[in-house]
C-alpha cells in the first residue's frame, strides 16, 4: 500500500470523511477514520500508513469529532 492510494481520504468533498477519537491518550493513532456517508470505517492495517494518512487528512482539515456522526 502506498499513501497515494489514501489521497481520497483528504480530497474529497468536504464532510464525507471525519476523524473520529477513540483514544484520547493515544494521539494520532487514536483516531479512526470514518466515511460518514457510507457510515462505515477506513481501516489501515500500517501503523507508519495510518499515522501519515491522519496527519495529511489533518492537514487538509478533514473535521476531528468526538464521536460517530449519526
């Protein structure tokens, strides 16, 4: 896998992806990415991948919720 395989996470229309905290102690890796239209989570099994994703979507403000959106 490789990070332009993510780049959608990050480019899409704004409000189909979210970062959702489910471990506040453990920063960045403590997020999930979730698809809120499909309602279903983006899993990436490299820890490395996943952090770099996170930090990109962060970057492009991909909104960080507190919990699931309904």
């Amino acid at each position: 896998m490789s990070l332009d395989e993510f780049r959608y996470l990050w480019e899409t229309p704004e409000g189909r992806y979210v970062l959702v905290i489910v471990d506040k102690m453990a920063g960045d890796g403590g997020l999930v990415i979730y698809d809120a239209f499909g309602r279903s989570a983006e899993l990436i099994d490299d820890d490395d991948l996943h952090d770099e994703v996170v930090r990109r979507m962060r970057e492009a403000r991909v909104p960080v919720m507190d919990d699931f959106p309904k």
